[in-house]
C-alpha cells in the first residue's frame, strides 16, 4: 500500500512507493531472491534461459554443458548440443506459467518432477510486489558482473593452470597439457613475477595482487584476482601456456574488458559478444572435449559470459549494477558490530545510526566536516581536472645508504639557501666520513 510520509514543508501528506529495479547477489545468494532452483539443477542459468544440464552417471549435480558428452548414456540428459548464439532468456509471460505449474503442484514427486523440468523453485520474494514497481520476474535479476569474473571464472582458470581441479579417476592429469603452473618451483617464481609488477601499477589500479603463491589461499581479494587474471596473466603466460589456450583465454580478458567499462558502444558490444561467444565454443572443445569425467569443467560461470553482452543491451553497462558497491557496504556495516554476543540487534541499530545521522547531513550540510571545500594533499602538484601528482612516498621507514643519505643532506642544504637566501655549509651528512682533525697537544 506503499508509505505515508508526512512533509512538514508543505504540511501534508505524501504516499510514496519502493521500486525494485535490480537484485545482484552471488550466484547461491540468488536462489533467495529470484526463487530459481540453482546452480546444480538440471536448469542451472541464474538468468533463467532454457539451456538444460548434464550429469555425470555417478553424480547429482547438473554442468551447463553445450555439446553431448561422446558415449553419453545418463537418461534425462541426452538432449541435443546448445548453440550458445542462439539461447535466449525465457520471456516473463512463460515463467508467470512455469510458476503457476509449480504452485499447483500436488504432491511432493510431482513438485520434484516440476521444479525440474521449470528450473523454478518457490516464488520470488520480489511477486509479492505490485508490477508497476518492479522490471518484473526473473529480468530484475541481472548477471552479477564481480562474482562471475572477478571470482568464479578467476577460480576456474588459476585451478585448471595449476592442476588443482578434481580430476576423476579416468582421467589422467598428465595430459593436462593447460596445466603449466602445477610444479611448485613453476608455481612459485609465477608468483613472484605477479609480486614484481606491483612498482609499476598505477595508484587507480586500487589494491595491487599479491604473490598469488603465498596469498591465494588466505584472503586474495576480488581486486587482486581482477588485476592478476585479466591485466598481468596474458603477459605472464605468454609462451608458457600453450598458445591454443592462450588465445582462447585472450579472447575471454578482451571481452570481459570491453564489458567493465561505463561506456559501451555498440561497436564494442558486438564485439565483445564475438569474443565471449568464441571462447566459450572453443573452451568446451579444448578442456571439456565432451568428455563425461570433465563435466564438471563446464562451470556455470562459463556458460553466463554467453549473456553479458545480450544484459548489456538490455540494461545498460555491467560496471553500474555489479557488486561492489554492495559488498563495500557490507563490510563497513560488518566493522560496526560492537556487540558479538547480540550481533544481528547491533547491526540494526548501527545501520540505523547511519540513516539518521545522513539524513541530518542532507538537512543541514553544514554539519558534514566532508562537505568542507578539498584541500589537496601537501606538496602535491595540480595536474587540473581533478588529478594530483602525489610526493613519493614509501610505506615503511628505512635506512638509507650513504649515496642516499649525501643526496638527501645537499638538498636540504638548497632547501635552507632557498627559504633564507644565506648560502650554508653547516648541514653536512652524519654518515660521510669525518674530516682529518688537526693534531693539538692535550689540554687539562
């Protein structure tokens, strides 16, 4: 029925309503949200299209897979190969008759037996709202553009170049030939090639990688993995990976490159969608080679890049509907719990805390100390347009050599004759050796 809020300006009474415009989540989160049945269903695509999956004989969950597995006898899964050009998200008024099937569901098997074949699981949470305040049911729900490659498709490819993805007991990792990090010697002077780089990224770069050999393991942020996979690992890897893999990856870096800008053209588009769609072809041919022990290969994440490109289109670039933003303020609302033994209670309240104290801002903006005009940091130098050349600085203290230290003290000596005008030769480096003292007999 919507808010009433009172305004005190106009002494009246306003009614306002909330509109749903997108919900991003993680690909588990989303089932939450959206009321689909998974990422391991037999309709495992979050953006609900009507790819079907493959299973292994000897396992449950289902694999995106586009082409047949060869030899491939499991019953329910013997569907024709999927041309990812041509798979399309399923239209809202067939998912309002795959929900009604599932909601007159009878029995529990008769459910099961629906909720497979639709792919759907429960409704969303988001039906419960009027449609002329959401983009309606699923197509409010987006690709989630930081999960997928910043995470899920940076896990995949760092697992298949280290051989450390399960590998079943027909296989044989020796034929891994993508597998060119495996050796821990290998593994590690990658690591500390990826660690040497960061002198020369730039500061916009955000939080540069780490040694991948120490740190992936142990906290590696979603920037880190951003920055390493797409901006160093093609460079890196040039002539280490084979190239057949190497170009199929390339094309992956160039696609999703084109899709993290905030401005896309259709040029662009198009052609991220060429890229995105090669590498997904070719990568089922040279990794999963319809082979039913590496199904599981077949990731729903490589099958998502297929819809990047298609979303764009439809909603606009990526980069304005990701997760970042998210999941920065959920850490900072994490950092506000004070209270462990009542955690959920104290969140609220903090969260609360900060409605309040922005809505004060936004009444009276003197109250925000960060509205005050920006001074630029001391000694930076105007580059115009917003940009400050920043003074060197290093993060922790340290001795310098005596090179170091001679240079430092005749500058000071310049610095001392530019403030005063007098010319000094009292400042001298208290590392240069001492100059031959005169002998002068003894004095009591």
């Amino acid at each position: 029925d919507g808010l009433y809020v009172w305004d005190a300006h106009t002494e009246s009474i306003h009614k306002t309503n909330i509109f749903f415009a997108f919900g991003t989540s993680d690909t588990p989160g989303a089932v939450y949200l959206n009321g689909l049945a998974g990422h391991h269903a037999v309709c495992p695509c979050r953006l609900f299209c009507n790819i079907k999956g493959r299973r292994k004989s000897s396992g449950r969950s289902y694999y995106p897979a586009h082409l047949l597995p060869h030899n491939y006898t499991v019953p329910g899964c013997l569907h024709a190969d999927n041309d990812p050009r041509w798979i399309e998200p399923i239209p809202p008024s067939q998912y309002n008759d795959f929900l009604q099937l599932i909601l007159t569901s009878k029995t529990k098997t008769e459910y099961e037996e629906r909720r497979k074949l639709t792919g759907i699981s429960k409704p969303s949470l988001i039906c419960g709202l009027k449609p002329e305040h959401t983009l309606g049911v699923p197509g409010c729900f987006p690709a989630d553009l930081m999960h997928l490659a910043s995470l899920n498709l940076t896990d995949l490819f760092v697992s298949l170049w280290r051989g450390t993805i399960s590998c079943e007991s027909s296989d044989d990792k020796g034929l891994w030939s993508w597998a060119v990090l495996s050796q821990t010697s290998i593994w590690q002077r990658h690591g500390q090639q990826v660690a040497d780089t960061i002198p020369y990224l730039p500061g916009l770069f955000g939080c540069p990688p780490c040694n991948p050999a120490l740190k992936i393991s142990s906290g590696y942020k979603a920037w880190e993995f951003l920055t390493y996979v797409y901006g160093l690992a093609p460079a890196l890897l040039y002539g280490m990976l084979p190239n057949l893999y190497w170009r199929n990856f390339c094309k992956l870096c160039a696609g999703l490159r084109i899709l993290h800008q905030h401005q896309i053209s259709v040029t662009q588009l198009k052609r991220a969608h060429q890229l995105l769609i090669e590498f997904l072809i070719e990568y089922e041919t040279i990794y999963y080679q319809c082979q039913e022990n590496c199904l599981h290969f077949c990731r729903p994440s490589i099958h998502a890049v297929s819809h990047l490109a298609l979303e764009t289109y439809r909603i606009g670039p990526p980069a304005y509907l990701t997760q970042w933003t998210l999941e920065r303020v959920i850490g900072l609302l994490g950092g506000e719990i004070k209270q462990h033994s009542n955690p959920y209670a104290n969140l609220s309240q903090r969260a609360l805390r900060w409605c309040q104290v922005n809505t004060l801002k936004c009444i009276i903006p003197d109250l925000d100390s960060d509205s005050a005009e920006y001074q630029p940091p001391h000694g930076s130098v105007d580059l115009s347009d917003g940009f400050f050349l920043l003074c060197a600085r290093e993060r922790y203290p340290k001795h310098m050599s005596s090179a170091e230290c001679q240079a430092f003290w005749v500058w000071a000596g310049s610095a001392v004759h530019r403030c005063t005008g007098r010319t000094t030769t009292s400042i001298t480096c208290p590392t240069a050796p001492p100059a031959p003292r005169p002998c002068t007999p003894h004095t009591h």
